[in-house]
C-alpha cells in the first residue's frame, strides 16, 4: 500500500509539471505575439499576454502573468527586446540573429539535399531475376538480356530526368537564398539610413538651439550697449560750470572728452 501511494505522488506531481514544459520558451512565445500582431510602436505587456493565453492556454501555469512580467523585464534587460512607453520591441540586433540562423538553416538544408542525392543509386539489378536467367535456356536468356539492356538504357534516361530536377531544385533554392540574403541586406540599409536620419535631425535641433542661444546673447549685448549710450549722453549733456565741486567737474569734463574719442573712433 506504500508503495502504491508513492507511485500516485510521483504520477500527481509529474502531472502537474509536464503542462509548463509543454509551451516554447518565453522569447519564442513573446516575439511571436509583437511579429504577429505587427503594432508599428510596440506590444503591451497586455496584448502579448493575451495572445500568449489564446494559443498556449492549455499549457501555461497558473503565475503565468508574473512569470511573464519577470521575463519581459530580463530580456529588456539582456538588451534582446525594447522597451518605449510601455510598449515591447524586437531589438535590431535580435532581427539580425534570426535572419542569421535562417540563413545557417537553410545551408543545412542544402548540405542535406546534397548528400541524399550523393548516396542515392541511379539504378539497381534485381539478383533474382539474375539468378532464375542463368537456369533458363539460351535463348530465353538472349532475350531477357535484350530486354534487361532496353530497361536499363530506360532507367538511365530515368537517372538524368532526376539529376535534372535535383539540379532544378538546387538552382531554385540557391535562387530563393539570394532573394533572401538581399532582402536580409535592403532591410539592414534601411534601418541604418533611420538612425542616420535620426542623428541628423538631433544635430539639426542642436544647431538651432545654439543659434537661439546666440541670438539671446546678441540681444542681451545689444540692451547693454543701449544702456551705457544712454548714460553717456548724459554725461555729454551735463553743464560743468552749475557743479561746484572742481573734483567731480574734472572727472566729468575726463569723461566727456573720453565718450567723445571713442565715438570718433566707431
């Protein structure tokens, strides 16, 4: 009865495990929810969480949110997914990696399809038929032989039809990871013209916040210089013979030949 029952606890807990190891790991599940759902600003965690619901319910745990959080965290984090607002991106370098690894999958394909063709026989002789032609009378022989070279002239005409539809074949995958290492370029030009245009334009707000900062700065001198005139001609304008003080009536008359020198100069 022991043993039963610690049978029943290993099959319960085991139960219980194997539904959270039914669902991809949660990058997969996540990048999968933002490239489906294609929001030009980014997934919410909400949205990405309700996808992840509507396909893998059957498997997720019951902290499935938490988890989800914890992980969105960590992989913003490792620098694979954006944040912005609250929203979720791929990170360019993790498009990168995909594109990479489609294209390392696709030459495993083609070392595959290779060695199948390689191992393949263009033809094989039945050793039955073989062995039963050698008991048989010369005649009946002679004109099996002729048969067997007439089907083996047709199996050769067999094995260059295949040999062409592998190179076919060959010819149009090698076509299609072309088209794909291309796109793979055009997109990668693409995203580096965007940041280009997108250090231009912060140069360009630069630019224009130190031109404005100048033009303050002109006007700021412009006011001082309208200050200091004006004070000037107030000293250009002061009678010395109403000032009794001979000291004060010496520097003013100092001052007044000192404006008039400089205005002279300008």
């Amino acid at each position: 009865m022991a043993i039963s029952k610690k049978n029943t606890k290993r099959k319960t807990s085991s139960s219980s495990s194997s539904p959270s190891n039914l669902h991809p790991p949660y990058l997969q599940m996540i990048s999968e929810a933002i490239t489906t759902m294609k929001d030009h600003a980014g997934s919410s965690q909400p949205a990405i969480a309700k996808f992840i619901e509507a396909k893998y319910s059957a498997s997720l745990p019951t902290n499935f949110k938490k988890i989800l959080s914890a992980q969105l965290k960590g992989l913003v984090k490792s620098g694979k997914l954006v944040k912005v607002k609250n929203l979720y991106k791929i990170s360019p370098s993790e498009k990168v990696k995909k594109a990479a690894n489609s294209v390392e999958n696709k030459t495993q394909m083609k070392k595959s399809v290779k060695n199948v063709t390689a191992k393949t026989p263009v033809f094989q002789i039945q050793s039955g038929s073989f062995a039963s032609s050698q008991s048989e009378s010369p005649i009946s022989a002679s004109l099996k032989l002729s048969s067997f070279s007439l089907n083996t002239n047709e199996e050769n005409v067999g094995g260059a039809s295949t040999k062409r539809s592998i190179g076919l074949k060959k010819a149009k995958l090698k076509r299609k990871n072309d088209e794909e290492s291309q796109k793979f370029i055009e997109t990668f030009n693409d995203e580096n013209q965007q940041l280009l245009e997108i250090l231009k334009s912060g140069c360009k707000v630069r630019q224009q916040f130190f031109e404005i900062k100048m033009l303050r700065t002109q006007n700021e001198l412009k006011k001082l210089s309208l200050i200091e005139y004006r004070e000037e001609n107030k000293i250009l304008l002061k009678d010395l013979n109403s000032i009794s003080n001979p000291i004060v009536r010496d520097f003013l008359q100092n001052e007044q030949i000192r404006i008039l020198q400089k205005r002279s100069q300008q």
